[in-house]
C-alpha cells in the first residue's frame, strides 16, 4: 500500500469516527480515482453525500473488494446499539 493511500485512509478514518454518530448517512457515493495522474494505480474513494464527507478509501478498484467492504460494513450497521 502506498504512503498516499496510507494518508488518504488515515484522514477518512479518523473524520469518520469523529462523527460517526452524530450525522446519519443516507446516501453514498462511490468513485474511483488515479493515486497519481496517468498511471494505473486506482483506488475507490467512498463518501457520505448526504453529509459531505469521505467514510473510507479502498486501495483498488476490483468488484471483489468493494462487495467485501459493503458486506462488512452492513454486518457493521447491524451490530451498532
């Protein structure tokens, strides 16, 4: 994982828990974009749009790891009080 992405989570994650409780999400945004301009390295940036924030970054773009993120993070939604 490069040093970007490792800044680009980091920041998601901690504005994330900050306000994790506090604004309600209704609605996500899923986007992909380039770490760095004219190469291949993409990465999922997902973002609360109702509340205008970024809830995480996955470091590709493959079907595969964003259905597991979703997964998660509905097992996540039902396990909170």
């Amino acid at each position: 994982m490069s040093l970007d992405l490792l800044v680009l989570r980091n920041i998601a994650k901690q504005k994330q828990e900050e306000l994790l409780h506090l604004l309600p999400i209704e609605m996500i945004g899923i986007d992909e974009i380039a770490m760095h301009k004219g190469h291949k390295d993409f990465v999922v940036v997902i973002s609360d749009l109702t509340n205008k924030r970024v809830i995480d970054v996955l470091e590709d773009r493959k079907k595969v790891s964003l259905k597991a993120y979703m997964v998660d993070w509905d097992t996540r939604k039902s396990t909170e009080p």
